[in-house]
C-alpha cells in the first residue's frame, strides 16, 4: 500500500479503531519492556511493529495475542478491554515464528485443530480447511507431516491454521524469518495479496525494515520500549521524526549543526566553522542557537568534480570510498568536519564514469528540501 | 576397498562376544531343557560322549525329547506363575508409568538451571547396590517398619498394616526399582518439546489441559513405550523383588524358576522354564526393536 491507496482510516476523526493500547507498561521483574505505549489500530489495517531486538516488539505482540498481561493499561478490542480474556477465548489468532506446526498432525489435521476445539461441525470443517488450502496453495499436502514439508510450505500451513478460525486480528511473529531472501519477497507479496482477499487485520512484527516497509498500511517503529513514530512507510522514509527512526528506516547522513534564523520557509544551519550555512526547508523552526541534525538521504545527495552552480547547498570534501552496486554507486565524502556524507548515483548508463576516483577533492551537493531537520 | 585382518576381528568381537555370552549359554540351557532328570553329577542326562563317534550323536539326539515342556503346560503351577508374572509385571508397569510420568514432566517444567541437579537425583539410587534398596524396603514395610510406626505415630491406623510378604509389596518394590528407567526416556521427549506448540494450541482455542492431551501428549509417546517396555521386560522375570518382599504369596516365574533348579534339583525342568520365560519376553523385546525403528525412520 505504501500510500499509494487512499486508506487511511488512521487520519479519519470519527473512524473507531479495531485495537486501543492504552498507556501499557510491562514489566518483567525489575526489568521495563513497555514504557507507558498507546497506539491504535485499525480495520483492515496491516501494521508492522519495526524495532530492533529487544525493543520490546514482541511482548508487544504476545500481549495481544494474551500470553503476557500487561502490568499496567488497557488493550481494548471493539471497544472492550481483552485483558482478562484467555488467549484461547480471544478473537485473535497467532503464527509463530517457529510456525509451532503439531509433527504429529498433518496439514489437514492441523489446519482443522481451531475448528474442532470450536466445536465446529465436521463438514464445515471440512470445506473451511480446504477453502483456506486453496487460497494457501496447499492443497495437495493435506495428507502430509510437516516434517514432509519445505519450509515455505511450513509457512503457508503455519498462516492458514490461524486464518482458518477467521480471526478479528491476526498476529505474525517474523512471519518470514526462517526463509531465504528470494522465497521471503516473494512470499511477502502473498501475504499482502492473502490479506486483501480476506480483509483481516495484520499485525506484524519484524526486524526486517525492508519487509515491513513493502508489506504494511503503517509502521511502528519501536525503540526501548517505547514507539519511536507511527506513520505510513512513505512517511517515515521521507519524514522521520528523530535520528533513530531515520537511521533505523533505510541509509541515512546526519549533520550536526546549529539553528540559524529563519527566512523564506526555511532556516540556516551553521555546521562548520568557515563554511558557508546550509540552508533547510522545514517546518520545525528551533529557537536560534539550538543544536540540530539534518538527516539526509544518500540518494539525494549529488556528486560533482567541481562545484556546482546554482545548487541550493554544496559542500567540498574527499572521496574515501567507492562503493560499487551495480545499480547505483555509493560514495563516501569526508567533510572537512570529518564527518561522512554518502552520496548516491544511479548508473542509468551502462559503465557510467564520472571520472571520480579515490582520495579525489568532490563537491557534493543537494536542495534544500531534500533533508529533514531533527530535533531529536 | 579390502579390509585388513585387524579391521575383520574388530567387526567380529561383537559377533563373538554373543556367540560366546549369549548364544553358546542359551544352546546349553537349551539342550538341559530337552533332557531328563537323573541323579547323577551333573544331575540330567544324556550326556554327550565325543568319544563313541557318529553311533554316540545319534543316541544323544534320540534322548533329547519336549517332556519337560509337556509338564509345564500341564501342570497348572507354571501356568499360573506365568500368568502372576504377567500381571504382576502389566500392574506394576501402568503404576510405573503414572508415577514416572508425572515426575518427567515436573523435570521438564522444572527452570532450566535446576534440571541436571534433579536428573541427577532420579539417577541417584543407582549409586547404592540394588539388593540393599530392596532390603532397606523390608525395614520400611514389616510390621513393626517405620512406615507403619509412622502411621500409628500420627494416629492415621490403629494397627500395623500388613504389607510385607503380600503382592502389594512386590507392586511397590518394582515400581520404586524401576522408576528412573520410565522416567528418563518420557523425559527426554518432553524436554525437548517446543513450548511454542502449547502456546499455539491454546491459541487455538484449547484449555491447557486439552492441549496436554492432544498436543504433550501424543508426542510424548515415544518416551512412553520405550519406558513402559524397559520396566515391563525387567520385571516379568523380577526375581530378588518377590523373594525378599513378596513371601511364599507371591507367585512368579522367577521364582518358580529359583525353586525349581537350587530347592528340587530339577535342572531340564528349570532350563524348561527359562527357555519358555525367554520366548515370553521375545515378543515384548521385538515390538520395542520395531517401535525404536520406526522411531528412526520418522525423523
């Protein structure tokens, strides 16, 4: 989706969302995994809790599906609070990083397990089961053992015996972990189409930004416990709201600098010593003198042999290293600062030279609304 | 690729350590059971004279007869010992297993820093002779033993109980002596079980208990069958268990056996019991070899 759909219930006032956290805090002994977190979560959504490990993503994720309590704060579903519910009477269902296949049940067997424990009668079962086979493409493995199974197979049998109980919300705990870099892109394109068909609520937790940021409506970005930013991948690519989201999400150059005044919808930012200000584009307007990072995307960063005219900031450095990615070139610029700039190229032509070669004296250059100046 | 010499005896040790332990014993007591009885030394006949050449194996062979095995299917004493042998056995096995089980899965439920500690305690015992924990149950259980005394001590019976030298104090014998052998195989399964499997099931909608029975269960039965099969194979010819606790009460083939060959002499007749004990146990020891096969293959 990646804001290219109008859904967006998240911006709609009177929208009522699916899932409320409310100022949830967790605690493990002494030890703090949730710090005070409210989010909401909507319909239909597919919401990807993003953080590094140990940020708490997925005592997140297992108080929802009611395997921890929280120590503190609500998690309301429609409107009621889930907290007391068993996890067996919830209307959440979950698919285990380990995918926690039975290896004594086969696929059929396992896909039917949640519908025989509802007391579901058998011919319904029946024809569930094999409805979620087909959308899963299993059909012809009902009859084997998980152990008979790839690991992509796995995967699929691990989301159709939770999406078989038709859940509310659908946990995913690195849903795409266990799977080699191809089958994982292709298989997160299923997942989104499988998602669509259905209409259910996702939320998935990872580590892989890449992932989270092709397959999800918004993105949590977790840090200490705590949610860093909550925004459409799109938005928190272009604009992060401190320097961890920033780095976290993708490549990113940060300059430390001062606040200057503001002029012209932007403002100056002293950076070095003898070097001109650069100018920012922003709307945060710190106070004068404060201290300030601009984070600044590699692949809106120019390079050029000699300096560039009419480019809103330029600054010379040294080229100390060349990356070479086939598709595009990164370089890396020393600024007089010691500071390092990565300035991306895409090679649109093929053996592309810029005649730009180690240890030689570069401008790099961007505009002055390429950047995001942080505060934080 | 030719093997050396030294490579062919090292194949072959294995062979001849049967051949010589097993095989060669077992074709003796075979060939004692098919005599008769005399009162000679040793005490049957015929006995094998190499010296009378080809006339002389044909008279052994012609001696040789079923007439021992003829007698223990008639004579309803070993029928029934048998029979006592196998209940006593399948009782004291289903005891063995609920007892067993349950401390496995309290192992394997148990934190991880304290599990090799209680392993460790289940294999304890093994440390002191076996026929001095079955003794020191005698001191537990007669009559004026610190069980009873206990009991009488906190008012819980008026009088002593009498345990010893009755079936129930062969049952608690065998399932004290066995019991480590049903618990480390259970637990070896549900220690490395997946917790996230209960996890999912409840997840799925089960109650904790359900998921025991549909999920810790089931796969747990591996280590339940090869428990059951160490515990029941030992003690359906248990012989030291029955004689100090069981008294003359007690019937089992093992001691029928004992009787049989050291009280009455009866050397064909005994070789006779422990040959029919052996094929007895045969068919419990060849469903173990094809349960642990199929273990092999399904992994």
């Amino acid at each position: 989706m990646a804001g290219f759909s109008s859904f967006a219930p998240w911006d709609e006032p009177e929208k009522k969302p699916l899932i409320e956290i409310k100022s949830v805090s967790k605690f493990f002994g002494a030890f703090q995994a949730i710090h005070d977190l409210s989010v909401n979560i909507y319909e239909r959504e597919f919401f990807a809790i993003l953080g590094p490990s140990g940020c708490g993503k997925t005592t997140l994720m297992r108080m929802l599906a009611g395997f921890e309590t929280p120590t503190s704060g609500q998690i309301l579903l429609d409107g009621q609070d889930i907290g007391p519910i068993p996890p067996a009477k919830r209307p959440v269902n979950m698919m285990f990083q380990s995918y926690a296949l039975f290896p004594h049940l086969t696929v059929e067997k396992n896909i039917a397990f949640g519908l025989k424990r509802e007391g579901i009668p058998a011919d319904e079962t029946a024809e569930r089961v094999n409805g979620i086979m087909k959308l899963v493409q299993l059909t012809d493995f009902g009859k084997r053992k998980p152990h008979q199974l790839s690991g992509g197979q796995r995967q699929r049998v691990a989301l159709a015996r939770a999406l078989v109980k038709r859940p509310r919300l659908l946990l995913l705990d690195e849903p795409l972990g266990a799977l080699d870099k191809k089958l994982r892109q292709q298989t997160q394109f299923e997942l989104m189409n499988i998602q669509e068909t259905l209409g259910t609520t996702f939320v998935i937790v990872t580590h892989d930004q890449e992932e989270a940021m092709t397959v999800s409506s918004r993105i949590a970005v977790m840090n200490n416990g705590e949610i860093a930013q909550v925004a459409p991948p799109m938005d928190l690519y272009e604009h992060p709201a401190s320097r961890f989201v920033a780095d976290f999400i993708g490549e990113v150059n940060i300059i430390e600098g001062r606040s200057g005044t503001a002029n012209r919808g932007g403002i100056a930012l002293a950076w070095n010593e003898g070097s001109d200000d650069l100018r920012v584009i922003s709307d945060a307007t710190p106070p004068v003198g404060t201290t300030v990072w601009l984070a600044l995307r590699p692949e809106k960063v120019g390079i050029a042999k000699s300096r560039p005219e009419g480019k809103d900031n330029a600054v010379q450095g040294e080229v100390i290293d060349i990356a070479y990615l086939g598709n595009i070139t990164t370089y890396h610029v020393e600024l007089p600062t010691g500071a390092i700039i990565k300035a991306q190229e895409s090679n649109l032509h093929r053996a592309a030279n810029r005649g730009i070669t180690w240890e030689d004296k570069v401008w790099v250059h961007w505009r002055e609304d390429a950047g995001v100046l942080l505060t934080a | 690729m030719k093997s050396t010499p030294g490579q062919r005896l090292f194949v072959l040790l294995p062979y001849l350590w049967l051949l010589i332990f097993f095989l060669a014993p077992f074709l003796i007591v075979l060939k004692i059971s098919l005599s008769d009885i005399t009162i000679s030394l040793p005490p049957y006949t015929p006995q094998f004279d190499i010296s009378e050449g080809w006339a002389g194996f044909k008279a052994f062979f012609a001696e040789l007869d079923f007439e021992n095995f003829v007698f223990l299917a008639e004579d309803s004493l070993y029928v029934n010992a048998y029979l006592s042998s196998l209940k006593i056995a399948g009782i004291s096995t289903v005891f063995t297993l609920l007892i067993g089980y349950s401390i496995a899965y309290a192992l394997a439920r148990s934190p991880q820093r304290w599990r090799a500690t209680l392993v460790m305690l289940v294999i304890l015992p093994f440390w002191t002779s076996f026929l001095i924990r079955v003794y020191a149950w005698i001191g537990i259980l007669k009559t004026e033993g610190l069980l009873n005394q206990l009991l009488l001590h906190i008012g819980l019976i008026s009088e002593p109980l009498v345990i010893m030298n009755t079936p129930t104090a062969v049952y608690i014998g065998i399932v004290y002596s066995y019991l480590p052998f049903m618990i480390l195989p259970i637990y070896a399964t549900l220690e490395k079980m997946d917790e996230s499997l209960l996890e999912a099931a409840e997840d799925l909608g089960s109650s904790r208990i359900a998921a025991f029975f549909l999920v810790t269960l089931p796969l747990s039965l591996p280590g339940v069958i090869a428990g059951c099969f160490l515990v029941f194979i030992p003690a359906l010819g248990e012989f030291v268990i029955p004689d100090l606790l069981g008294g003359s009460d007690t019937l089992m083939i093992g001691k029928t056996l004992w009787v049989e060959f050291f009280s009455n002499g009866d050397w064909p007749l005994a070789s006779a019991v422990a040959i029919v004990l052996l094929l007895l146990l045969i068919v419990p020891i060849v469903l173990f070899q094809k349960q642990q096969e199929k273990q092999e293959l399904g992994r």
